[in-house]
C-alpha cells in the first residue's frame, strides 16, 4: 500500500487553511497535493480537530483487532464443527 504524504494532523491543518478562505488551487501550490486529494480528504477529515481524529485512529485499530478476533474464532468453530461431524 502506498504512504501518505500528509498526516492526519497536517490534512486536517490544510482544510482548516481552506475554510479560513485559501483557494485550493493555492494550498496545493504551496503543499504539493492534487486538488482531487483535497476532496477526499474533506469528504473524510471534514470538521474534525485534533481529539476527534486521534478517536478514529483508535476506534479503527479496535475495528481491525476485533474484526480479526472474529475470523480466528470462526476458524475454531468450524473445526471443531468438522471434528464432531467427522466423529459421527
């Protein structure tokens, strides 16, 4: 997967700059991004400060982390499922 450029902390500071009145085309002059990756970022990073995007970032790592709990036990399951199946 490719690295970001930018940080979170750094998007958020350059869609702060845009509300206060910049021009896009004049941030992505002066920071080196596309205006299209400004759209996403302020379709994704819109009206969050610094307390409320270090909650996502935390509630996305505890998403992953359960998401993979899920599928281990899953397996466990159905193996055993397959171990009582095969027993009868």
């Amino acid at each position: 997967m490719k690295r970001m450029k930018f940080t979170e902390g750094q998007i958020v500071t350059i869609l702060k700059e845009a509300e206060s009145g910049i021009p896009v085309e004049d941030l992505s002059r002066k920071h080196g991004f596309s205006k299209s990756a400004f759209y996403k970022w302020k379709s994704k990073y819109s009206g969050m400060d610094a307390s409320s995007l270090r909650r996502l970032k935390e509630l996305e790592e505890e998403n992953q982390r359960l998401k993979r709990m899920f599928a281990d036990l899953s397996l466990e399951h159905q193996a055993l499922k397959d171990i009582v199946q095969k027993k009868l």
